[in-house]
C-alpha cells in the first residue's frame, strides 16, 4: 500500500461510522500485507513479531498465520501469546533483563531462546535451568533513530564473545549475537555496520569452538510516517547485501513499528476552538496521554491529521492553516502538534483523524485526568471482517 492511502482510509472510516470519539480503527488486512512485504524482500531472515508494538488479540492471530514467531518483552506477553495458542518454539524472550520468578516461569512454559547482555543474568539463568538458547545483545550505533536504546541495553563489543562463552561453560547453549539498531532507523548505514560486525563477532566465536550460528537484528525497521522517510524497500537493499558477506549464519528479525504502524488510525473531535496568542488552537478530545505520548520521542509530530468531513460542518479543503492541535486534559504538556495543516474554518464537533497511528499510540495510554484511552475496532478489508475489543 502506498504512502497514507486517503482514500482507502477515508472510506473505511466512512463504512464503519463509529458514533462516539475517540477510537482507534485497525485494518488487520494492511498488518498482514505488511508482513507479506517484509517476507519478501526479506527472504532470507525469519521474522518473529514484536508484540509490545500493539499487542491485541486480533492482530496477533493475523500475523501468527503468516510469520515465524514473536518477541516477547515479559511473562505477561509470553503467557497471552501462548492464551493464544502460538507454540512455545515460536517465541523468544528479548528482554535482555528478567526477574528470576520470569525466567523461571518462561522455561517452565517451554520458552528456549532467551536474550542477555551481562554475565549475570547469565548467573541468574544457569543457577534455575541448563540447556537454554543464549542471544547476547550487543550494543550499536542508533544515532540516526528516533528512539536510541544502547544507553540502557547492550554489551560492548569486546564482552560478547566472553558472554557466550561463559553461557556455555554454565551449561547453556551460546546460540548467537542479537542488536537493535534503535526504533524508526533511518540511517541505512547503520544495519549493515551492525551486521558485519555481528557476523565478525560470530566468526571469532567459531574460531574459539563456541557453535554460535545466530543473528537476530532486532527491530528499527520505520515506518512510513511521512513521504520522504527511508522506505524498507531501502532498508530491505542495504541488509540483504549486508547478510549475502556470510550466507553460513542463521538471519532474525523482530521488526514491530513497521508491521503495525500504518494500518490504524486514530479519530479525535474537535472540543474547543480557540485563538491563543495569534495562533489557530483545536482542541481534542484525545491528547498525548491517552494515546500520543510515544510521539513525543519524535522531533516532528509523525502522525499526520486529516478531515473527516462527517457528521458536522463541512469546510473547503483548498484553504488551509496551521493550528496547534492539543488534548483535552488540564496539563499543559498535553500538547500534540503546533504547525498540523488542515482545512481553514473547522468548528467543535468537527472530526479529525491520524494517520499511521497502529504502533506505540494507545499501548502507552492511561486514562489520566479521567479521559479514557480510545477502544480499538477492527476490520479486515481483505476478508470484510469487524470486530472490536
């Protein structure tokens, strides 16, 4: 699907009419053409989903029919994919940190590949159960992401090798090296230098006798928020060069933004019209709290706003002006976007809709100030399926 499909989205939203805002709508069939795509051009790497992305029952049995497993981050996503019936094989624990009562728990539950970035969760493991797969996560460059993670995860580049190492000589099985580029990569660069130096450093864990055959890139693959984003046709050319250098290893990724992002959105209406210091102001009846706080990681606001010209006024969309858009809440942080282009003269209950909003909206959202976190409705506009949670 191209860029921000408006009319696709302008239909469906006018096919599936919900009378109270906001909401979040979710066409299950753009997740699991996204999943086909990245199959594709990737054919090479098995993809396990990353489910902290957007967790809901429904889209993981679409992407469960068409994928090779999921990421899990806690015990609580292992046991609702296994409530789901995904066998435990197909999951791996990418948490590089994990209580012991969670370890515990997962391998009782049949869970094998576990992650780590430290000796010592290393000790926490072996001490409770032997025989378990062991990824170490290693550090690197995500300057160029939208969400850098190496502060808080990763090892160096010299620990990795020792790491696997010790996991074999604590009775564990040193299966390989894992990254994570940094959430919404745009820097091309960055995947192939993770990949070779993942590659060189399983290379110098063969030649010490450690069977490490594994390369699990992680997630980062972007989204396509707005038209001049790097593209994963983009990414796909620059990591698929990258793995051909050494065909001998065994390819994963856990990509999650990309595969959910675009498939939702998410519809507000207009509460309040107002001039505020020279400038247009909207406010909404959803703001960064109930759905919008993960954007705030961003420089730009990335979900982009568009009439919905139902049920109210119907303003010329060939004038347009900048507003700030801004939520319903008493904070004044709850602020969304201060240059969102739409059409000129929109009134209360006017509708607004986001795009691209399926991935870390309304997983973040809490109900503060008592204005609830949107329900999510769903639809299949490859099988003309609803459904809602």
């Amino acid at each position: 699907m191209k860029y921000f499909d408006h009319d696709h989205w302008m239909s469906q939203i006018k096919d599936h009419y919900v009378a109270e805002t906001p909401y979040m709508l979710t066409d299950l069939g753009i997740v699991r053409d996204h999943c086909q795509t990245f199959k594709t051009l990737l054919p090479d790497i098995k993809m396990y989903y990353a489910m902290k992305a957007l967790p809901d029952k429904q889209v993981l049995q679409t992407i469960n029919e068409v994928t090779e497993g999921f990421d899990a981050a806690s015990i609580g996503e292992i046991n609702e994919l296994l409530s789901l019936k995904v066998p435990a094989h197909k999951i791996t624990y990418s948490n590089p940190v994990k209580s012991i009562e969670s370890i515990h728990e997962a391998a009782l539950r049949g869970i094998k590949m576990f992650a780590v970035q430290s000796r010592e969760e290393i000790d926490k493991i072996a001490t409770l159960h032997k025989n378990l797969e062991i990824f170490v996560r290693v550090k690197m460059e995500d300057t160029h992401s939208a969400v850098p993670l190496s502060t808080k995860f990763g090892c160096s580049h010299d620990e990795a090798v020792e790491i696997l190492q010790y996991a074999g000589n604590q009775g564990l099985t040193p299966a390989g090296i894992t990254f994570h580029v940094g959430s919404q990569q745009e820097g091309l660069a960055e995947w192939s230098k993770a990949i070779h130096k993942s590659q060189e450093l399983l290379r110098q864990a063969n030649a010490r006798g450690i069977a490490a055959k594994t390369i699990n890139m992680g997630g980062g693959f972007p989204a396509h928020y707005h038209a001049d984003d790097t593209t994963i046709e983009e990414v796909a050319r620059e990591v698929n060069a990258a793995i051909s250098a050494e065909k001998s290893f065994i390819y994963m990724a856990e990509p999650g933004r990309y595969i959910v992002a675009e498939s939702s959105v998410i519809v507000a209406t207009i509460i309040g019209v107002e001039e505020r210091q020279h400038k247009p102001w909207l406010f909404l009846d959803v703001g960064v709290f109930q759905a919008f706080s993960g954007a705030q990681r961003f420089e730009v606001f990335p979900h982009t706003p568009f009439y919905v010209d139902l049920p109210h006024s119907h303003p010329s969309t060939e004038e347009h002006k900048n507003y700030v858009l801004t939520g319903p809440s008493c904070d004044s942080k709850d602020i969304l976007s201060y240059d969102a282009s739409l059409p000129a003269g929109l009134q209360v209950g006017d509708r607004i809709a986001f795009a691209n909003t399926g991935a870390y909206t309304v997983v973040y959202g809490a109900n503060f100030n008592g204005f609830k976190v949107p329900p999510r409705f769903f639809i299949d506009s490859s099988k003309n399926k609803e459904g809602r949670e």
